[in-house]
C-alpha cells in the first residue's frame, strides 16, 4: 500500500512573515494592488509504503510534523495523506 | 578546563573556535564529530559552533538536532554542564528545546554580517562574569537567521528570570529584527546560552581594528570554572 502525504507548513497568522511581506510588496509594484495579504511557507510530498491504514499514516505523519518537519513554536502545518494504490 | 567543540556537517566556524580555545586561552580542547555519541561527562563546557549544518535545510538547526551527539549535549546540559551555542550552534540549542523560542528570516531578508553593539544586560553569567552590567560589547555578526522570536509570555518569563544576557544596543544596531533587541538568552538553571554574535572572531588583537570583546565570553567561563572549582 502506497500514500501520497502532502504537506503545507507556514507561519502563524500572528507571526510577522517578513518574506511574504516582500513577496506582496513585488506583487503591488507590479500593478496588483488588491493583493492585502501573502504567506509564504513551505511544501513537502512524502510517499509512504506499507502496510499501514491510512488513520495510522495520519498519526504518524502528525508525529513528524510535529518532532521535525514544522517548528511548533512558529509554525502552523496541514496534510493531506491519500492512497496511491498498490498491493494490498 | 576541558572544551570540547562539536563539528555537525556544514559547521564553519568549529576550527576558530578550537583556536580559541586551545591557543589563546591555552586550556585542554577538543573537537568532536557528529555522529558519534561521546561520553561528554569529563569536559568543562560544550560548544556549539557556527556555520550551516546541514546546508540550513527545512530551517536552521532542525536536522542537526537529531544528530547522535546531540542526545549526549542535552544530557549533559540536563547534568548541570555549560553548553554554549554560537550562531548556528544556538539555532541547534533552540530546535533542541534547550533554550526557548525559535529563529525566523531576518525581518530585511538580509544576510548580514557586521560589527554590532551588545549591551551585556546579564553578568551574572559563567559567560558573561567577566563584563560589567550594561557594558557594550563590539562582536561581529553573520546570519541570515538570526530574528529571534518568543511569544508574549515567554518573552516576560525571560525577562522575570534575567535570562535575557546580551541585547543589540537598540532598534538601529539589531542586525535582524528580533524581539525585544535579544541577541542571547540562556535558560532558567543558567548552564546553558545561546548568541547570535561571534565572540571567536574578536579574540585577537591581529584580527582587525575592533578589539578582542569576544575574549570575555571565553574568559568568563575561564573565570567561572576557576571559582567553582576552588568552592569544592
């Protein structure tokens, strides 16, 4: 069994992004001005194989969100996990 | 006393640290890889170093932390031992849960590397004894994340524990927009700190035309382990 995981981890809304900041900053001088706000963060793609189910994937992959791949103390993360087929 | 200097993967700034150690403070030193799990029970005091380990990926000091030396350092930093991260090595201390808070991009996306004004607002130290409170130190810095970050209530524990130890003088000489000026902090028991300065790159007179202020970080320790061990 194989899972695609997505996942999404950026700053928290409170949390000044000072690359996002510039990133809209470029987007006005380039004449859109009604772009109020952008975050930039990052995505990752894992692909996991065995015999897991799918809830246990989700808590592992929470489990590595949470130990390494986000910095809770700034960083807010979302996944989605989805089958991708294989034996079993 | 005892030094030892870990080198992760990307560490640059390990050779100058040992230099310092070994032969300008002329102590016992030693650099230590990665990825073996030392017995650090016999050193002094534990040093971080600078650089980009792991080339800085997914965020600075996140993979280094799970490095198998690092199970050892946060065993010894949990003995009472002195551990100073430097840099990079305080990006390591601040993934590691050893210390609070969290590193983001400099606010100007910049990296910067200059001379900066630190007031010492903690002498207290065993790594800042040898300064006078308020004293301004000279140190260069070099990062490009460097803008510490804590939330509200952390930020206020560690101003009610005096675990803010040096601060950039003020708004225009911080390098990299970090709360509340913090250039270091160290953790409640006082064994372990973190700057974002350098303080290996201003411990020689022949080393440029802003001083040796770097030489007082080192010779509080020194200065620090000389009075313990006369208490025992």
């Amino acid at each position: 069994m194989q899972f695609v995981v997505r996942i999404e981890i950026k700053l928290k809304e409170s949390i000044l992004d000072p690359q996002g900041q510039a990133v809209r900053g470029g987007l006005t001088s380039l004449g859109y001005k009604n772009v109020v706000d952008v975050h930039v963060g990052k995505y990752l793609e894992l692909l996991i194989e065995g015999s897991k189910e799918q809830d246990e994937v989700e808590r592992q992959v929470e489990e590595m969100c949470q130990r390494l791949l986000a910095n809770p103390v700034i960083e807010d993360y979302s996944f989605q996990v989805e089958s991708a087929g294989g034996i079993g | 006393m005892k030094f030892a200097t870990i080198t992760f993967p990307g560490s640059n700034c390990d050779q100058d640290v040992y230099f310092v150690t070994s032969n300008i403070l002329k102590q016992p030193s030693a650099m230590l890889w990665h990825d073996e799990q030392f017995d650090l029970a016999s050193y002094d005091c534990v040093i971080l170093p600078g650089g980009f380990s792991y080339g800085d990926y997914l965020r600075s000091g996140a993979i280094a932390r799970f490095a198998p030396i690092m199970e050892r350092v946060i065993e010894y930093a949990n003995n009472g031992g002195l551990v100073m991260g430097i840099c990079n090595g305080f990006q390591i201390l601040l993934e590691a849960g050893l210390l609070p808070g969290a590193m983001k991009v400099n606010q100007n996306l910049k990296f910067v590397c200059r001379y900066s004004k630190l007031a010492v607002v903690n002498n207290q130290t065993p790594f800042t004894n040898c300064c006078k409170a308020g004293e301004l130190l000279s140190i260069p810095v070099a990062h490009g994340e460097g803008n510490y970050y804590i939330d509200r209530p952390g930020l206020e524990l560690l101003q009610a524990n005096n675990q803010v130890v040096l601060r950039y003088r003020d708004q225009q000489e911080n390098p990299n927009g970090s709360v509340d000026n913090i250039a270091g902090i160290c953790n409640q028991a006082g064994n372990v700190f973190g700057m974002m300065p350098h303080p290996e790159r201003c411990a020689e007179a022949i080393l440029g035309n802003n001083g040796t202020d770097g030489l007082k970080i080192f010779y509080s320790l020194l200065n620090y382990q000389q009075k313990e061990s006369g208490a025992r």
